[in-house]
C-alpha cells in the first residue's frame, strides 16, 4: 500500500471514528477480517477459480478487494491504537524473522 493511499486512508478513517465511533470502527474491522478469513478458506478448498457462491466472479478477484477492505480499516485501529508502538513491534518482529531466515539458511546450506 502506497504512503498517500495510506495517508488518504487514514484521514478518512479518523472521519469515520469521529462519526461512528472507535467501537464501531473495530467490529467493521473484524467482520471485514472475518470476510477475508472465508474467502481465503474457500481458495485453498476449492482454487483460484471455483466460486460456488458465484460463478462469474474469480475468487482472486475478490480476495484482492478483500484484502483492500482488510488494510483500510486495519489503518483505522491506527487511529484508534498508538501507532508508534505498533511501529515498534513491527520493526522488533521483522528483525526477529530476519534473524530466523539467516538462521535457517546457516544449517540449510
Ligand atoms: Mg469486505
């Protein structure tokens, strides 16, 4: 995701909050979680092609406008939550696997 989508986003999100609330703002967040959640499950039991809710419609396609609603209201939670902490594990966890993938690579080659 682009900075200006996620700058735009933001903006939007914190309009939405000031509206609806931060509690609504988290459910939106897990029902669109939830929504990408089964249509992940109904990839991987039936392929990239096979939607048998609706034929005409590719499940890649969907996913990827899944995955869309997923970080647009992801970004809310960082309106919500502090986002400079969750920087902070981010950076803490990509380290961490960093260190993992050299680690495997020492005694896979
Ligand atoms: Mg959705």
């Amino acid at each position: 995701m682009s900075n200006d989508l996620i700058a735009i986003s933001k903006e939007y999100n914190k309009q939405m909050i000031k509206k609806w609330g931060k509690d609504s703002q988290i459910v939106k967040t897990i029902s669109e979680m939830a929504e990408l959640s089964s249509i992940l499950c109904d990839y991987l039991l039936y392929g990239e092609k096979t939607d048998w809710k609706n034929e005409d419609k590719n499940l890649k396609s969907k996913i990827e406008s899944e995955i869309a609603d997923v970080l647009i209201t992801v970004n809310s939670l960082l309106v919500i939550f502090d986002e400079k902490k969750v920087s902070t594990h981010i950076t803490f966890k990509l380290l961490r696997v960093i260190t993992r993938l050299k680690e495997y690579e020492k005694c896979h080659t």
